[in-house]
C-alpha cells in the first residue's frame, strides 16, 4: 500500500509522483539482488539433483 494516499500499487498508480525508492543506495539494491540470484541457483541446483 502506498504511504502517502494508501492505493495498492499493484493494481493501480497512484496519483502523485512520490519516489519509494529515491533513497534506497545502489549497493544496497546490487546485495539484495546478488542474495536472491544466489538463492535462486541453490534451489535449481536442489531441484536437479533430486531429478525436479
């Protein structure tokens, strides 16, 4: 839900220009990013081993 006016923006936009992630730092996104590939290619390595 959006903080400011409270729309789900999944369904629809909002109707301000309101930033959620103006303040989030790029190194910040590339670990969080960098963690779930990495997760990512565990469970396919999981799933090929047990023949999925």
């Amino acid at each position: 839900m959006c903080g400011v006016d409270g729309v789900d923006p999944r369904g629809e936009r909002c109707p301000h220009d309101v930033s959620w992630v103006r303040d989030v730092p790029v190194d910040d996104v590339l670990e969080q990013a960098g963690d779930l590939l990495a997760e990512t290619r565990i469970a396919e390595g999981v799933t090929r081993r047990l023949g999925g």
